[in-house]
C-alpha cells in the first residue's frame, strides 16, 4: 500500500468518515535574505520536497478534532462555536488554528466540523518552516471544504498573504516569506520574492551549482521563546529613528546608520528616541521585558543583507556561483556577528562545509540552532558530499496542493 493510501485508512480508522481533500505543503529553504521579509525587503528561497499532508473531512459532530500521525503531538478536540484567536506558547495544533480562523476571517465564513490528520516529514524547529507549512495546509484544507476551487475563489498571493498574517496569531512577529515561498513555488526554479504589494520572480538556478541542506543538531522553536521578537522590535525601533532618511537607498543607509544609530540603548534612551507611545506600540508579549535595545548591528545587517539579496539574484541570473558562494558566507557573518542569530553549531557546522569544499555556507530560516544551506558546484561528487552527511541536496519543489478525494 502506498504512503498516501495508508494515510486515507488511518483517517478512516480513527473518524469513521472518508476524508474528502488532501493538502500538501512543502517547506522551504532560504538561500539568502535572512531576518529581513519583517521589514519588507525581498528574499531568496525556494520550495523542498520535504512536505506537510492534511488529510481534512467535514464531521457532523459539530467539533474541530485534528490528531497527528507522530504520537508526540497529542489529539486535540474543541466544540463549536470554537472562541480561539490566539497563542502566546503555541502547541502544535494551534498552528493549525491559525489556517482555519485565516480562512474564516477572510471569507467571512460560519464555523463548522472538520476532522484533520496531519503528517510530515520536515525536521520542526529547524529553520525549513515546518510551522508556516502547517498554517497554509490548514487554511488550504479549511477552504477545499468550503469552495469548489479554492484558487479561483482567492489569488495564490492573496491566499500566502492570508496565511503570512495569520500565522503571528501564535505570537511571532513574523514576515511573509516562508507563506510565500511555499504557495507560490513552481518546480524546478528559486523564488526572488519581494513585499508591498507580495510578487514572486521564478529564478533558475545555474546547472553549475549543487545546494546542500545540513542540520546542526540544535534547534528553536521561535514562538515559544522571544528571541525571534526582540530582533523585530529593535528594527522596528530602527525604523522610528529613521523615518525622517526614508526613500534613501539601501547602500545610502549603510552610510547613514552609522552616523544616526547608537550601538545600543536602555529602555529610558530608546523612549526620548521615538517617543515613549511609540516603544509601547513596538513591544509584543514577550519583548516586554527587554531592558535595552542594540540597535545599529541590527540594522547594518538588514541593511546589508538587503544588498546582499539583490546581488545574489544578479549572480545567479549571470551564473556567477563564486559570487553567490561569496555573498553567502558574508551572509552567515552578518547573521552570526550583527544580528547574533547563529549559534556555536551553526557556526561550525558551515565551517565544516566550507573546509571540505563548499564555496558558501550560511544559515537558513530564522538561526539559532536548525539548519545550514551550502552551495557547491556541480562538479563536486556526490561521494563526497555524502561523507558530510547531509540531510538532503535540495532541488527546487513545487509549491502547495490539493485533490479532492470525494
Ligand atoms: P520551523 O518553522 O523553522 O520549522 P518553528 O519553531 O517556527 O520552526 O515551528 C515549529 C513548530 O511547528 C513545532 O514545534 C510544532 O508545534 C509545529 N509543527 C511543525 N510541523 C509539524 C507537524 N508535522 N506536526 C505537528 N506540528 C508541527
Ligand atoms: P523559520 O525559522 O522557518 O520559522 C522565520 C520566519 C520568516 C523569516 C525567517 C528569518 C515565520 C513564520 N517565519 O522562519 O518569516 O523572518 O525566520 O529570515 O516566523
Ligand atoms: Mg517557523
């Protein structure tokens, strides 16, 4: 029996009903233009085929139930009307709450029973957005049950915007490029994505270059903790004090900045700098608590990393791999030294990779732990790159999808 059928009966088994669509998501990989999506600036990622499946059922027991096929995420059951709006320590299945209350938000649609069973295969907390994966198969599952054709009833963009501004129903302040990345995907090519309006440029990368996804053993789940806040917030602070600079380029800002940003400042600085409302209106739940803000290595990153983005999608489009491997590993110094998002593991296991071959390494999604992205050329053999042990040599997927099964 296949995977897929297998599923089909173990949601048989367990609801007693047949299940009448099934999603599948994929996560993604971000080859550059970390940290920045949250203050609108373009990214470079592109679908795996490393996926999350929903299989999704009206009920008629008037009750949201999802279970998972991992027996470390327990079932979860509510009756309707179902009050949620919101998470600040998300379980599991609040991730699938966000899909849902996005979709019914949107559509303006009746709460009604729906029976899901989830199973994937991307490592969690890893920086490949298993979590943006299960938000966009949940909200894809809930309107298939909704409408006939879901793509013809909202644009794929608007949809991956629905998603990217639900998903922060779970706390993190987060930006749109993993929504993005794993909607708008088309097989076989990278995503240059950029923000305000959301647009996405199919890029293919050069038949020279080999990507390579590894894991550092160590991970994060960014809502359960506020590292992945206090990052947004001190931007967000950057952006107040340079409101007035605005419309300059990005390579004007990296002049700028450091001629009006502090290094760092305490809670009472940051006040007389924007204006004690403004700090208000910043902070979140979990940034509360935060009694200074570093402030000019934070923007240097995004700033340059900005740079970084459009150089890299340049690179790519003349086949220049050295290039692309250059800006990569300035990359992974600006996260790990300006934004201190990496962490030991990371740190090493890129250098292992750049010491056996890889012409740049850097870390991908959100850092802290999870895993690295490598760029080797295609002329490496794959002997040698099993040797490093990778988790998978990625290849550009396609983005989410659905059948109705009845
Ligand atoms: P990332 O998006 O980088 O993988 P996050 O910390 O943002 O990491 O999200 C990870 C969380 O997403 C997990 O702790 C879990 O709650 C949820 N999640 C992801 N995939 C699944 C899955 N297949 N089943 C259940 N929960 C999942
Ligand atoms: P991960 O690490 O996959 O959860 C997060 C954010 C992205 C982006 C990256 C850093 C969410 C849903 N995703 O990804 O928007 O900011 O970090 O570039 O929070
Ligand atoms: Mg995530």
């Amino acid at each position: 029996m296949n995977e897929k059928n297998m599923i089909i009966e173990k949601f048989e088994d367990l609801y007693g009903i047949k299940p009448q669509v099934f999603i599948r998501c994929p996560g993604r990989v971000n080859l550059i233009g970390e940290h920045i999506d949250y203050h609108g600036y373009g990214v470079f990622p592109m679908a795996i085929s490393a996926s999350t499946v929903i299989l999704a059922a009206k009920n008629e027991k008037n009750v949201l139930e999802f279970a998972n096929v991992d027996p470390k995420y327990s079932p979860w059951k509510s009756e309707l009307p179902c009050e949620w709006s919101g998470s600040s320590s998300p379980k599991w299945f609040d991730y699938i709450l966000c899909g849902w209350k996005g979709i019914l938000d949107y559509g303006g649609f009746e709460q009604f029973g729906m029976s899901f069973l989830v199973t994937g295969e991307i490592p969690p907390s890893s920086g490949l957005s298993s979590s943006s994966s299960l938000v966009c198969a949940s909200a894809l599952s809930t309107l298939s049950l909704l409408v006939e054709s879901p793509f013809d009833f909202i644009s794929k963009e608007d949809f991956a915007h629905l998603c990217a501004t639900s998903e922060p129903l779970i706390g993190t302040l987060s930006g749109g490029m993993d929504q993005a990345a794993e909607v708008l995907a088309v097989e076989g090519s990278a995503l240059k994505i950029d923000f305000n309006p959301l647009k996405s440029k199919n890029i293919q990368l050069p038949d020279q270059s080999i990507f390579v996804v590894a894991h550092s053993n160590t991970e994060l789940n960014k809502g359960a903790t506020s590292h992945y806040n206090e990052r947004v917030i001190e931007g967000r602070i950057v952006g107040e004090i340079l409101k007035k600079h605005l419309k300059i380029q990005t390579n004007k800002m990296l002049e700028i900045i450091e001629n009006v940003l502090p290094t760092e400042v305490n809670k009472e600085e940051a006040e007389k700098l924007i204006g004690a409302d403004k700090l208000e209106l910043c902070l979140n739940h979990n940034t509360q608590h935060l009694a200074s803000f570093k402030l000019l290595s934070r923007a240097r990153h995004v700033f340059s990393e900005a740079k970084r983005v459009e150089d890299f999608e340049i690179a790519c489009e003349s086949k220049n791999i050295e290039e692309m491997g250059k800006l990569m590993n300035e990359s992974q110094k600006s996260c790990a030294l300006d934004y201190e998002c990496s962490c030991d593991e990371l740190d090493d296991l890129c250098s292992k990779y750049i010491s056996n071959g890889a012409i740049g390494a850097r870390l991908t999604g959100a850092g802290w732990g999870g895993c690295a992205v490598a760029l080797f050329s295609s002329t490496t053999s794959s002997s040698k790159l099993d040797k490093l042990e990778p988790l998978f040599v990625s290849k550009p997927a396609g983005g989410i999808e659905f059948e109705k099964l009845t």
